[in-house]
C-alpha cells in the first residue's frame, strides 16, 4: 500500500471528484479526513461526507467528517486542527472543493464573480495556509485540482480560468517556499462525470470520464517523496503514464466511445508542454 497509515484531508469530499479520492487514498492505506458543506441529503445533489465515511470504513481505513464551509476562515482552521488532534499527523491536503460558472466577462454578475473566487482561489489559500505547519512535520503533500496555464482555454470562461490557475500558482508558491512540502496541479484531459458535468448540461457520457481517473492521479502524486518532488502543473494522463498506464478505457463513462480530449472541458486539445 503506497499510503499506508498517511493521513489525508479532502475539501469538496462528498461527492465526485472528492468521493473517489477519498476511496482511492483509503484503498492504499490512507486514513481521511472528508470536508464539505454537503452533511444531509439533498435530492439535486446524491452524496453526503456521511456515506463516503462509510464507504471509507468498509476498506478497513478510518473516516473523519469535518462539515467545513471553505470560505470561512474560522472553519478552515479548525479543519486543519481537528484533523491532527483526531489522526496526530497529516500527509496531504487535497483541494478539490470548487465553484464553477461560464460565461462572457460583459455578463458576469459580480455575486457569482465573488462565489467562484471565495470557493476556488481563496480556498484553497486558505486551506494550504492551515495545512503547512502541519505537513512540515513529516513532509507532505498539497494537490491543487487546477489547470496548466493556456490562454486559449479562456473565451467564456475568464474568470473562472483566472481563479483557477490562481490555485495553480499558489501551489506554484507553495513548492519553491517550503523545503520539506511539495505542491502539485492536477487536472483532466478530458471532462469529469460529476454534478456540475450532469446538472449544467456540460456534454454527456460520450464526453465524459468517471472521477477515478483523477484520483487515482491523485494518489500517484502524493505517493511521492515531498523532498524529491517538484512543482508542476500535471494533466491526469501524463500521471498516470509515468505510472505505466496508458489505456484509459477502464475510465469511460461509456464504454464504446473514447472521449474527445477536451470536448467541453478547459485545456487546449492541441497545448503542448514547452
């Protein structure tokens, strides 16, 4: 198991991308700590950190719900904290918590400027801010699920890719700052099956790849050495190809169709990197 007994903190963890995280790190070895506004129900909305925890358990690993609302300081440090005094250590912060809106900047109303700021760089901040002292300890990990930057991915989509690839940097921040913690970006090549995807109409199967891609990229970077790894702003596939793996039909939404590389999603198919 290449995260046994680590300790793992996930923001955004009750559903999707954090959901398969989470599972993904437990399978290895890891215990979690799962954060998310998301505790009852919401019919709109399957998913709660209760039912992840239990998924969690039933591997055999420990689960720790933490109902955190990431915009709110006092609730993000207390995160951090109640994470060590429950586990006595962390190894990883993932932030996975986001908010997401398109559209022309002309039509952009302020509010939703503000929630996708608040929920996305400001977080994530925020989050790696509490963590740090912690990760220094024994060494650690911060994942930022943000993008390579690429100006070509921002037609409509501006603000939104402005707080983004904020994350990017702060991880960027992150990694040349702190000798014994190291901060890596993740994101898809192609568009995620997730609520965001399915409830804004963000394509379809045809386009989309389930969550475990992602978090299995996760775990392969975060079961590196802290000392020995750099910065870099990674897409999902080049993780997984350093790992050996390079088909990725296990991760089809549907199994007859490879999707596009980035039909609907916000990395130029033809980027490469310099």
């Amino acid at each position: 198991m290449r995260l046994k007994d680590k300790v793992v903190l996930i923001t955004g963890a009750s559903r999707g991308v954090g959901a398969a995280v989470a599972l993904a790190c437990a399978r290895e070895g890891a215990h979690v700590a799962l954060a998310s506004k998301t505790v009852d129900p919401n019919p709109r909305l399957p998913g709660t950190l209760g039912e992840v925890a239990e998924q969690v358990r039933a591997l055999g690993r420990e689960a720790l719900i933490i109902p955190t609302d990431v915009r709110d300081e006092e609730q993000v440090e207390r995160m951090g904290s109640e994470t060590v005094r429950v586990f006595g250590r962390l190894d990883a912060v993932i932030n996975n918590a986001g908010a997401i809106f398109w559209s022309p900047v002309a039509d952009w109303p302020t509010k939703k400027f503000d929630l996708v700021f608040g929920v996305n760089v400001r977080a994530a901040f925020m989050v790696s801010r509490a963590a740090i002292p912690h990760l220094r300890k024994q060494g650690g990990h911060v994942v930022m699920m943000s993008p390579p930057i690429n100006p070509k991915a921002a037609p409509g989509k501006g603000p939104y890719m402005v707080s983004k690839i904020g994350m990017t940097m702060v991880g960027m921040a992150i990694d040349a700052e702190e000798a014994n913690v190291a901060a890596h970006a993740l994101w898809p090549v192609t568009a995620i099956r997730s609520a965001a995807t399915e409830n804004l109409g963000m394509g379809g199967p045809k386009e989309w790849r389930e969550a475990d891609i992602l978090a299995d990229a996760t775990v392969a970077l975060i079961a590196k050495d802290p000392t020995k790894s750099k910065f870099r702003a990674w897409l999902d596939e080049e993780v997984l190809a350093e790992e050996g793996i390079t088909d990725f039909k296990k991760y089809r939404c549907d199994p007859d169709f490879e999707p596009e590389p980035l039909s609907i999603a916000l990395v130029d198919p033809d980027w490469k990197r310099s």
